[in-house]
C-alpha cells in the first residue's frame, strides 16, 4: 500500500528543523516540471507548506517541460543551492516512453545527488493512472503529499549531512 510507513513529523519536530536550517542558512530549489498542471500544482503547493512550516519560505521555484529535464536543471541548481527539491508526474501510456522518462530521471537525480554530495528530494510520481497522482499530489482528498514528505526528506539530509561535517 503506498504512503504506508511514511514518517511523522510532529510540531517539535518542525521547530527543530527550523532551528536548525536557519543556523545553517540553507539555500532551497525547487525544480518541478509542468506537465499534469493539477498534480504539479499539489506537489509545488505539498513542498511550499513544508518548506515554509520550516522557515524556508525564501526558496527558488524552477519550472521544466517534463520530469525528463528534472536532472539537467537539478545540475545546474547544485550550483547555487543547498538543497534540491524536484518534482514531477509521469503516468503510464500505451509506448515504452513511460519507462525511459522514470529511468532517466529516477538516474539522472540519483547520480547527481551522490556526485555532488547535495540531497535531493525525489518527488517523481511515476504512477499507472491520473488518479493515483491525485491520491499523491497533497492536494484536498489526496491520501499522501508528495510535495511535502519530499522535501522533508532533501531538508532532513541536509541536517544530517551537516552533522557530519562537524
């Protein structure tokens, strides 16, 4: 069942991260493709809440035609920020297209986060229909928030990563 074990994170929690991230000044991307406007909308909207309940609310939104150019964009954002977050729906057709654009964003991400050392959050939805996107797009009546939990998760590697350094 999707969405089963994602993680809590409870009002304390909140303003640990918060602490946290504004000692570290942490420079927040948002990169999220265009395609499905409805589904794009929640995920932009899932991460906004989160990073702005987190007192990130000074971040970089970036937009791209499609989860394709996810990565390219990403690299590019490395750059000039600490951590990325980066959103997209790809939902399967009838042509193998569906499997290449999961492969090369899945992959391009993947590599350019352990490349560069900089987390980034996956918030790819790689779904069967439009309405399991909707189910993971944190909009009103959606089961889960991607947008949300996925930057959560590029922001809480970011602490971590910095824990390490010390």
């Amino acid at each position: 069942m999707s969405g089963a074990g994602v993680p809590q994170v409870d009002q304390d929690e909140l303003k640990e991260i918060a602490k946290a991230a504004k000692k570290l000044k942490l420079k927040v991307a948002v990169v999220a493709a265009q395609w499905h406007q409805q589904v794009m909308d929640g995920l932009v909207g899932g991460a906004d809440r989160y990073l702005n309940s987190v007192g990130l609310d000074d971040y970089t939104l970036l937009r791209v035609a499609g989860s394709y150019e996810l990565p390219v964009v990403a690299a590019h954002a490395t750059k000039n920020f600490d951590v990325i977050v980066a959103l997209g729906v790809v939902i399967r057709g009838e042509t193998p297209h569906f499997d290449y654009v999961c492969q090369a964003a899945t992959d391009g991400l993947a590599r350019l986060s352990i490349s560069t050392g900089k987390p980034i959050g996956f918030g790819v939805l790689t779904v069967d229909t439009e309405e399991q996107a909707l189910a993971r797009a944190g909009l009103s009546g959606s089961k889960e928030d991607v947008g949300s939990s996925s930057a959560h998760a590029a922001v809480a590697a970011a602490l971590e990563i910095s824990k390490l350094k010390k």
